[in-house]
C-alpha cells in the first residue's frame, strides 16, 4: 500500500494548536468555497481557513498573523453583495466566525450576549420562548451572523421594524472586539469601560462612544466577537396592509406622509415596484406602478385597528386602492421580516447585487428615478444581452430614504459577470456624485466609498487604522487603508 504525506500549509500545525486540527482546512476545494461571495466582483483566494471557538482563540490567531506576516480576512455568513476583502490572494488567513455562536439571554436586563458568528435566526430562536425577539434583518435571516451585519453594513444593518424603530445600531449596547494586535477590549458600559464592571450593560459611556467606531467598519479596525443587543417583548398583535399606486409620484408621496405622522402609524413599511417578479405573481389582476407593504403591530387591537384606519386615508387619498389577499399576505409576513420565502430567497444565495443606499427624503424620488434611468437605459442592449434585471424597493428610516435596486442576472451566459461590475459601477458612481454611498461595508463598495473621503477625513481614518493596526494585517486594503 502507497501512503501519500499531505503537504499542509506552514501555518496548519499552529493554528491547530490553537484551534485543534478539524477546524483548520487548507484543501484546494475547500479554500475555493471561502474565495468569493455572491456577487459578480472576482474573487480572492485564501491561503487557509480557521475557525475559532472562543474570543481567546481569535485573539491567538491574530497574534500568529502579526507574528507571521500573514494577513486576516473576515467571514461571517458570506451574504456580502460587495467582493470578498481582496488582502493578499493566496495568503490570507480566512478566520470564520460561525462557531462562535452562542446566545445568552438576560430577561432581568432586557439583553442578549450573542456570539459574533450566531445567524440572525438564531437570536430569535434562544429569545422567543421567553416571548422576546432581537431586532436584526429582514432578509438573511438564516445566513447572515451578528458581526457580519454589524460590521458589514451601515447603521448595523435593517431589521424588521426599521421604519419605526431605526436602524440596528441603536440596540447595541456594546461589543467584544478583538484588535488587530490581539488586545481584546469590551466597548458601551462593560468590564473594560470600568474594571469593576462584569459584563456589558448598557451602551452609554462617559467617553468616546467607541461602539460605533466598530459598526460599519468592515471588519478592517477589529474583529467583534460578541454583541450585546437589546430584546423585546413579541408584541400580541400583527396585522398587515397592502396598497397599489398608479404612479410613482403618489406612492412617494403616501410614503412621506406616513413618515410625517406624530405617532408611529407603522411597525415597518417596504416600497416593491409591480414590476417585481414576487409582487407581479401575488398581484393577480390589479396593476399599477408599486405596492406599499406595512406591518402594524401593538399590543392593544384597538390601537393596531386605528393605526391601519389612517394608514388607508392616507394611501387612497393618494389614489391607491388595496391589494389582494395574496398581497397583504406578503405585507404580513415581508414587512414583518416573518416570511420564511423571504428567507430562503436569501439562503439560496442566488447571484446578487446591489445599489442600496440611503437619500434625504427631499431628494428620494428624483434619486430614485435617476438610479432607475442608469439601470433601465444607460445599458439597456446589454443587460437584454446578459439577461440582467433589476428592481427598486424603498425603505423609509426616520429623515431618510433607504433606495435600494438589486441587480439579478444569468450566470449561465459568458461575460455576464464584467457587464454587471460595468453596471454596477456606473450607479456606485452616481451615488457619490449624488453626496450619498452604498451602504455596504464591504470590499468593491468600501473602495468606492472612501474614494470620496476628504483628505481630513482619510488622514483621521487612516491615523485611527495605523494606531490600532501597526503591521496592517487586519483585512488590508478594505477602505483603501
Ligand atoms: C439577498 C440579501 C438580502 C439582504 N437583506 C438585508 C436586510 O434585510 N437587512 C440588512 O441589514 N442587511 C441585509 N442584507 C445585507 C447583509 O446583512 C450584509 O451583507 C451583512 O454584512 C452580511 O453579514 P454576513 O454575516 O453574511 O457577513 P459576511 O458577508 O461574511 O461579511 C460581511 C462584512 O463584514 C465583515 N465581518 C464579518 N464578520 C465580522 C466580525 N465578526 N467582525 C468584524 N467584521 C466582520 C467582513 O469583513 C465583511 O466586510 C442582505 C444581503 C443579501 C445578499
């Protein structure tokens, strides 16, 4: 019998020792699932995989980087639409963080501990038989993790009740970060803010609120290893309304208006066009330009019943006339961030795309026709070509409009993936010209940001990366640092 030696990579038998052997793979099949995510950007091949189980481990791991010289990439769920972090194809340490994924609940306090890596689902999964839930997203629900979104995404990302509860970042109450010297530092009132301090409480400190120097960083400052969010009592009452517009003009103009009122008339409200292939097969005979999807939801019925009672003079004072049953399924369990389709949408990882950014609510309509005007004519004989499409849905967030269009396309045809960077490009631009960014933190979208930084700006970004990052080896490149 011939027994072959299997030539591992030089940093396998360290990082075992930290890890233990099964959680380090340096196999060619296995470093081509981590190289790119779901978009069309190249991707970027690492050099071995780990995947730690606690902080300290992760803080180990750095430490043999910086010792080394081998760069670190981030990987929390991959559902990154913008371009694995490039480092240095074929050295990088990819660190994933999906085994640290442990919930704790702390019913007393109204919080969760969750491990970086725990998918979204996850969270509501510990919380829901004590009838709390954590606000996380709409789509990646079972994919996703709380450091990805936390770090990957503006705001720490848009969860089920956005609209009337803001984006994510206002329930952290603080973080367990690893530095890129492997220093490990808690932010918010936790141990580390105050010595005598056992755990994270709450988010106010006197001091710098370093929390939010994390949260939309990319992963390029630090590595979050815990988040510490705030729960929620499941409301007793959900209810869901849909109406369909004529024109564009009226559907902004209803969603402003909603937007305007002193008590809170949604739980969470998206915008599709009917034009989406979902909303087109739920909408039966009805047609129109766009539908508004809304959850309402309390604790009183009394209140939630008032609440729809208005929602619907504002809408058909605006000419909308309601949507079908299938339609207000769709608000019910879309807008809520319950529908388990919406989910498997996302876990199928179908190629995705996207021009997702937020505008003043002044300028929303006119920047949304624009963005459209770039998807539906700048490239019109070559999106027919490569069978690219796209769809525009709206999110309005207190002062601001979320404007998002995804772009989808056929892998199967060749060129396809230059055409859509080409595309993509195009309204990546437009978004910056327009004093606005994409608001994903993530490889192409983080190069496209900060090209528009000012040379202050840059000077304390990259004063701040330096100071924490000496030997630049936590996920270089990311924001052009
Ligand atoms: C179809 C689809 C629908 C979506 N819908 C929503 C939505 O409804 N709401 C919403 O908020 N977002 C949504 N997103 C965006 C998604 O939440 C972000 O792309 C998010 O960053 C993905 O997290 P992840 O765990 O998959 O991270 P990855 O894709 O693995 O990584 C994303 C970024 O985060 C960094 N990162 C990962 N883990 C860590 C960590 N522990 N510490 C520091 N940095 C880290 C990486 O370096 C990378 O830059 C959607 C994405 C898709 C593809």
């Amino acid at each position: 019998m011939v027994t072959m030696a299997i030539r591992h990579h030089h940093l396998h038998d360290p990082l075992a020792a930290i890890v233990g052997s099964k959680y380090v793979a340096d196999e060619d099949f296995v470093l081509e699932t981590y190289s790119r995510d779901i978009s069309a950007f190249p991707g970027s091949m690492p050099g071995i995989i780990v995947r730690p189980g606690t902080t300290e481990e992760v803080s180990e791991i750095v430490k043999l980087a910086n010792r080394t010289g081998y760069p670190i990439v981030l990987k929390g769920g991959g559902q990154a639409g913008g371009g694995v972090t490039k480092g240095e194809p074929t050295r990088n340490i990819v660190i994933d963080m999906g085994r640290l994924d442990k919930v704790e609940v702390d019913i007393a306090n109204l919080k969760a501990t969750c491990g970086a890596g725990a998918r979204n689902s996850r969270i509501d999964d510990a919380l829901r038989p004590y009838g709390y839930y954590a606000n996380t997203v709409i789509g990646p629900y079972f994919t996703a993790t709380i450091g990805g979104v936390t770090s990957g995404i503006a705001g720490a990302g848009f969860g089920k009740n956005v609209s009337s509860v803001g984006c994510n970042w206002g329930h952290i109450l603080g973080l367990k970060v690893v530095l890129p010297t492997g220093d490990i530092i808690t932010t918010g009132a936790g141990p580390d803010s105050n010595i005598y301090r056992k755990d994270i409480e709450f988010r106010e400190v006197t001091g710098p609120d370093l929390t939010s120097l994390f949260i939309g960083s990319g992963g390029a400052l630090g590595i979050i290893t815990e988040v510490a969010i705030k729960i929620y009592p499941i409301p007793k009452y959900s209810k869901a309304a849909s109406y369909v517009f004529d024109t564009m003009e009226n559907i902004w103009a209803a969603q402003l208006k909603m937007a305007e009122s002193p008590t809170v008339l949604y739980t969470n409200l998206i915008m599709f066009e009917m034009a989406n292939h979902m909303v087109r097969a739920m909408a039966g005979d009805m047609h129109g330009y766009g539908a508004l999807f809304m959850a309402v939801e309390g604790d009183s019925e009394a209140d939630v019943d008032l609440r729809l009672k208005e929602i619907e003079k504002i809408c058909t004072g605006f000419g909308a006339t309601r949507g079908t049953p299938a339609l207000n399924h769709y608000a019910a369990t879309g807008a809520t961030g319950t529908g388990a389709f919406v989910h498997d949408v996302c876990a199928m990882s179908c190629p995705f795309m996207t021009w997702e950014s937020m505008s003043t609510r002044s300028q929303s309509l006119e920047y949304a026709k624009r963005m459209l005007d770039i998807l539906n004519n700048q490239f019109k004989e070559e999106n027919a070509k490569y069978r690219t499409s796209g769809g525009l849905y709206t999110v309005p967030i207190a002062n601001t409009m979320l404007i998002g269009i995804t772009i989808h396309w056929d892998d199967t045809v060749p060129g396809v993936e230059e055409h859509n960077r080409k595309l993509w490009k195009a309204g990546a631009d437009f978004m910056l010209k327009n004093g606005t960014f994409s608001a994903y933190a993530q490889g192409n979208h983080s190069s496209s940001i900060s090209s528009a930084w000012s040379p202050t700006y840059y000077k304390v970004m990259s004063g701040i990366k330096k100071t924490l990052d000496p030997n630049n080896i936590l996920n270089p490149g990311l924001w052009n640092l």
